[in-house]
C-alpha cells in the first residue's frame, strides 16, 4: 500500500479506504453504516451540481435523512443512487433494480458493486468489471479499477508536462468550457496544445480519449521524448501496465538525459508500489535536468516518500 504517499498532488489511499470506513470488517462481512458514493459531480448539469453538492454533504456526514430529502430534489441518475444509498439498510433491491434498468452506466454497475459489497453479498468483483466495460472512458470505470486492483495507487497516472493547465486568475475557464477550448486548440497544432488537451482529459477521467490524443501526438512528433513518453504514460492500465513500461523502457536508453522519461518511470513503479527502482529513477530525473519543472515535481515526491518512511 501507499498510503501517505503523495501521488499527483493528492494523499494515496489504498482502494479498500476509499471504499469503506476505517474498522470495516473484510469483503463478505455486512458492513457497518451506509455505503461510500462515488459521485463525479463534474459531470453533471450545473443545476444538477447545485442540487447534489449539498445533498453528498449531507450523505458523507452521516446525515442520512436530510440527505435523502436533498437527493429527491433531482431526477438524475445520480439522485436515485444517492437516495438509495440514503435509505440504507434495505435498500440493495432499489440497487439491484436500477443496475437491472441502467445496465450500460458505468455510474451505476459502480455502485452496485459497493452496495453488494457492503451488503456482504456476492457479485461485486462483476460488477466492477461491468463498469468498467460499459464505460472505459468515465471517472466510473476508473474508480471500479481502483477497487478491483486495491494494491496500486487509486486513479490513473496524469502526464507531468512542462505544458500546465491554469489554476485560476484572469484566464480560467469552468472545467467542460476549458476542455472545449482545449480541444480546438489541439486539432492539427503545436505539441503544447496536444499534450494541455490529453492532460485535461486525464484530469476529467477519460482515459481513453486521453490515449488517443497521446498517440496522435506521438504520430506527429516521433523526435520529441515529451510526445512519446505521452504515449507510454496514456497506455498504462492497471491491468496491463506494461504496456506503458515497454515504451518508456526503451526511450531511457534513446534519451538517457530526459528528465521526463525518468521522472514517468518513476511514476508508474510507484503507482504500483515498487517504491526502491521508483526512487532511483526519480533521482535520475533530477540528475537529468537539474532546475526543470519535472525535477522539481520529481525533488517533491522523494522528499514525500522521506516523510512516508519510505524515502
């Protein structure tokens, strides 16, 4: 596990936290409470936002009641799930019902799975993978990964570029209108543009257009280290990582002093807990290009490691 760790700017968690509550009991045990949401209120309406942010409030602090009255101010999917949830114990039929009426969401094979979970029932590792299938490209399926591969980080590595999307200030935009103009801007243009885009796509957990923007770019860009380890980084899977290690293995002997293609392999061994040849091709990055952006990223997440115990 990497709990503690810092991965892309977050804490880790393993996925059995983000699952369920500290003192859980083991899968196949009833589990005590009301089970976890897993909601991606950024894909939802505005309106929608408006109406469930306070309702998930509610949920995640034990309110179930009042939650359940905010969830039934919505009619979208998500609101049936989160008053389903909020009803629980005894709500797994309404579950198991909406899986049966929506058997192509990602959103709901998801919880399903957590709702047989927590109920101690069988069908939950399918259900998962029934997520995952239905909807590889969703925040969804991600998560399902994340439960059905407790032992690597939670998520999918992001691309750590020296083209960085804006934090705020004059020029920021809402996330979907960002990723509109993200994806103009990348259409036929410069390697920036391309990877701001594949990045922002990472961000919005869209996997597999993020690997076919990655791809387009190494097509058109086969010199340039940044592009192709693009390309290794959107391949990786938690199911088969390596075909992500196949690239970036090669392009550390094509380009020996790139602190990118160090710094990913560095990234990827940690995302799945191989801390020792992590730490060494971290250091390599910073070796590689003293100052640069990637190295700093590199210099904080071994002194994060340090403060792990790990480092």
């Amino acid at each position: 596990m990497l709990a503690g760790v810092v991965v892309a700017g977050a804490a880790v968690l393993s996925a059995e936290e983000i699952v369920r509550p500290a003192g859980a009991g083991p899968a196949g045990e009833v589990q005590e409470g009301a089970p976890r949401l897993s909601l991606a209120l950024g894909l939802v309406s505005e309106a929608d936002a408006q109406l469930l942010g306070p309702a998930v409030e509610a949920y995640e602090a034990g309110r179930l009641r009042q939650a359940a009255a905010l969830f039934a101010e919505s009619d979208s999917l998500e609101a049936k799930l989160g008053a389903a949830f909020a009803a629980w114990p005894g709500s797994l039929d309404r579950v198991e019902q909406l899986g049966a009426l929506y058997p192509r969401s990602a959103l709901v094979q998801l919880h399903v799975g957590i709702a047989r979970f927590w109920a101690g029932r069988p069908g939950a590792v399918d259900a998962w993978r029934e997520a995952q299938n239905v909807e590889p490209d969703s925040p969804y399926a991600v998560r399902a990964g994340d439960l059905l591969h407790p032992a690597f980080a939670p998520g999918l590595p992001i691309l750590v570029s020296r083209a960085r999307l804006p934090a705020g200030g004059p020029g920021y935009r809402p996330p979907q209108e960002q990723l509109q103009a993200l994806r103009e801007g990348a259409k036929d243009g410069p390697l920036r543009a391309r990877l701001l885009y594949g990045v922002a796509l990472q961000g919005a957990g869209r996997p597999v257009s993020a690997r076919g923007v990655y791809s387009a770019a190494a097509r058109a860009f086969p010199d340039e280290p940044e592009a192709l380890v693009a390309d290794a980084v959107g391949r990786y899977t938690k199911e088969r990582p390596a075909a992500a290690f196949s690239r970036l293995g090669p392009l550390s002997k094509r380009f020996p002093r790139s602190a990118s293609v160090r710094f990913h392999l560095g990234l990827l061994l940690l995302w799945q807990g191989d801390v020792g040849p992590a730490r060494r091709q971290l250091r390599l990055a910073q070796e590689a290009e003293p100052g640069s952006f990637v190295a700093r990223r590199a210099s904080l997440y071994l002194d994060e490691l340090e403060q792990a115990g790990t480092g």
